[in-house]
C-alpha cells in the first residue's frame, strides 16, 4: 500500500480530527473523528478518481488532503469493508445495503464484494485495490451469519446461523439472483407473499394503438420503444436480461414541453399517478420531508403499475455539499437513493424533470437509478409545424392560414406559446364574431407574445 494515508491526530477540517485507525485495507483506511463519525481515506488519487468516474462519489464529498482525499461518514451510519461482518439491526440497514449492492451490481456485473467498503450514509458501495477475490456468496452468506464460513446459496445452513428469519434470507437471495441448494428432503423456498415474481405476465391494460405525441417524433420514439414495447413483451426482454424501464430524466430550458411529454403519456398509459414537488413535501420540520418522501413511493408501490413525477427534481436532488453541507438534505437524497431501485423493481415508472440538470446529484443519474436521461430542446419548426396540423383538426380554421409560415414564427418559441397562439387567436375571432380562426387573428395573437433570439432543437443524450 502506498505510504500517504492520513494518519492520527490531523486535523483533515477546521473542527474535524482524525483519532484511532479501525481499519486498514488494500487502498484504502477507516478512521474515527472526533465528530463521532468515521474518516474513509483513500490510498491514492487514483483509487478516488474511480469511486468518483465509476461509482459515484460526488467529488464534493472529498476532504482534500496533501497526498489522499477523505469522506467523512456521521455517526449512526453504518461504516465497514465486506471482510468485516456486521449484523443488520433493522429493516432499514437491510434496505440500504441491499439497494446499494443491487445497484452496483446492475452496473457493474463483475463486482467483486471481497474487500470493498459499504458506506451508508452516501448508499456507497466502493472498491479496493485488492486483486484476489472470494466467490460473492461466501461474502454474503459471513455478512448474514455475522461470520460463520458458509455460501447464501446455501440457505440451510445459513439461516441456523443468521439473526434474520428464513423468509427474509429466502428474499434476500432473490434479490441478488442466488441460486439456491436443495438439501435432501427438505427445500428452502422463496416467500412469495413478500417477493412478487416478475416472470409472470399480467394484464397492464395498455392500449392497442402506439403512443402519439404531437411534433415530437423522436420522443414519441423514446417512450414506445423504450417504456410501451418493454412493458407490453416483458417475458421477451427478461429473456434478454432487461427488466422494468428504469426511472427517465427530462432535462432542458424551461417552456421546451417535459410536463406536456410526460402528461401526455400518463394519460395515455392510464395508471395511478403520485407527484413529488415542493408543494406536496416540503416542510420546515426535521426529518418530515424525508418521511413524505417515503410515504409517496410507499403508496406508489401499493398502487403499482402506477406513475411517480418529479418535478424541478433540483429542488430536492441538488448534489450534496459533503462534509460541511446540510445533514437533512443528505439524508432526502439518501432516501431517493433507496427508494428509486426498489420502486421500480415494484413497476413503478418514475420521471424526473429539470431545468439544471448540473445541479443534480451525481449518484442521484448512476445508471441503476436514472438509467434514461433525455434533453428535450425547443421545438423545431418542422415538430411545430406537425403540432399546428394536429391542432387544426380540433378547431375551425381558414384554409388560407398556412402553417408552415406559422411554424417559422413560432419557431423560437416556447410550446406552451404555440397552444397561447391558438388560444388568443380563438378569444380574438369570438370577440369580432369570427366563425373560424383567419390570419387576422393569428397575426393578432402573434402580436402578444414576447419576442426570442435563439433557435434549438430537440436531442438525446
């Protein structure tokens, strides 16, 4: 190990000392601080530099250093390296590693449990620099026996030793995808009344037609072949290894139609829906948005297949500033954190949408969490164009309005202009008694908007 770790005594902040080493592993050591929490030091810039490019360590939660970088864990959260074993005291702690190491996993198939260090406060699951490893499932089955020498896929023997009940163990199999032994005479199964099979086929009710969204045809793409297909052949793509559509971000200027995307294709796919935005959340008081939080993913996964929408996700997932930042807010993005996977493991389809896709939290876009994320620019003239035509149809209009010349003056423009345009230019033709709408009253409507400089278009990233 390469001789630049932290060492006793330093003080790594203003008020933050380093005091008695716990744990030394390859690349890493884990100190306690007199702020009753834990220092996770990093052995090289390099080991750092991964956590942060490939697991998602914001880089704001690094403590610099002269020769290491640091991530200061508070108290109550659990610290450790999967070498150790630990008991889970609760449901919760269960949760929490078992969301960080599915999510790992998801991105990371070849992961290697045997010496990483499970951080979580952050929902960190982080690797060493070792280079030999142990089977996955012998890791797991000492974490749950609190160390007894013994595999999760052998779950007899497991549960003689494990605090946790049979069921739980029989689940937490499943999840991580443990094929199970048998024993002679006696088999161990899977509690099905708490784990929902998903290779069965069920009935989402979805509409025969494909999903249409006016002027917008790449987007309209997205959610058919994305979201629509996957969710109508589920026993096709499974067979692949896809799963449920995991959670969307729609990021671009204000006005380019996220909310219209994605209020359409709730409608269209007619599930319950459940919102999360400051209005419905937000409150003064400790730890009760993290509790509201909770609440809208709970009733969400009671109504599933249901909807959750985000919106101005900035608001609540804006990135941690680290060590120094405020612990309420850690611990609401901690609470997203677990709560995405495990909603839509339970069919929930969840959308996110921002102005400042920046702000947000690195771990919050891990694949695993957000696995799709969309710029949805202004709309060109041609998608506008396409929408003034759709429009049309719904409302009188003179044959001499041209909507191709329309387009290229709205073009600039927010959509929620075009719908303005159509709205004015109706109240105009009622008010001079008008039975359609001419080009005396679009130019009328026109006249009212405020006026734009730059053109954009539509993209996927």
């Amino acid at each position: 190990m390469v001789d630049c770790l932290l060492g006793k005594g330093v003080e790594v902040y203003p008020g933050i000392k380093s005091l008695r080493l716990i744990l030394s592993e390859e690349g890493y050591e884990i100190y306690t601080s007199n702020t009753s929490g834990c220092l996770i030091v990093a052995a090289s810039f390099g080991l750092s530099d991964l956590w942060m490019s490939e697991y998602g360590v914001d880089g704001s939660l690094f403590i610099q250093q002269k020769n290491c970088r640091c991530i200061l864990s508070r108290n109550k959260h659990i610290v450790a390296s999967l070498n150790d074993t630990f008991f889970f005291l609760d449901e919760n702690v269960l949760r929490n590693f078992l969301v960080t190491c599915k999510s790992v996993m998801a991105s990371h198939p070849d992961f290697h449990l045997d010496g990483s260090i499970y951080i979580e406060e952050f929902l960190l699951l982080l690797p060493s620099e070792k280079t030999s490893y142990e089977d996955n499932n012998y890791i797991l089955g000492r974490i749950f026996t609190n160390g007894v020498n013994c595999s999760l896929d052998d779950l007899e023997t497991v549960s003689k030793y494990s605090p946790l009940d049979g069921a739980t163990l029989s689940n937490v199999a499943f999840e991580f995808g443990v094929k199970v032994k048998t024993h002679p005479q006696k088999q161990i199964s899977v509690d099905t009344d708490t784990v929902k099979e998903k290779t069965t086929s069920e009935n989402y009710n979805l509409p025969e037609e494909p999903f249409h969204l006016s002027g917008r045809p790449e987007l309209e793409q997205f959610f058919n072949e994305q979201i629509v297909d996957v969710i109508r052949n589920q026993e096709l793509y499974k067979r692949m290894g896809v799963g449920f559509p995991g959670a969307t971000v729609l990021f671009g200027p204000p006005g380019c139609g996220k909310t219209f995307a994605v209020d359409s294709f709730i409608k269209y796919m007619n599930w319950p829906r459940f919102d999360i935005d400051a209005s419905s959340i937000a409150s003064p008081y400790i730890h009760d948005t993290s509790k509201k939080i909770n609440a809208v993913f709970a009733d969400a996964i009671k109504a599933a297949p249901s909807f959750i929408v985000i919106d101005e996700m900035d608001a609540f997932l804006s990135a941690r500033s680290g060590f120094n930042g405020d612990v309420h807010h850690t611990e609401e993005i901690a609470e997203f954190l677990r709560r995405i996977p495990e909603a839509t493991d339970h069919e929930v389809l969840i959308f996110g949408m921002t102005n400042q896709i920046d702000l947000i939290d690195k771990a919050i876009l891990r694949r695993g969490r957000f696995d799709n994320m969309i710029e949805v620019q202004m709309a060109s003239a041609v998608e506008i164009e396409s929408m003034l035509l759709e429009r049309f149809k719904r409302i009188p209009v003179a044959a001499s309005v041209n909507a191709k010349e329309l387009s290229e003056k709205l073009e600039e423009h927010p959509l929620s202009d075009v719908s303005y345009v159509l709205k004015e230019a109706g109240r105009f033709a009622i008010r001079n008694k008008k039975e359609e709408i001419d080009n005396e009253c679009i130019e009328y409507a026109l006249g009212r908007l405020p006026e734009t400089t730059k053109k954009k278009k539509m993209g996927f990233v």
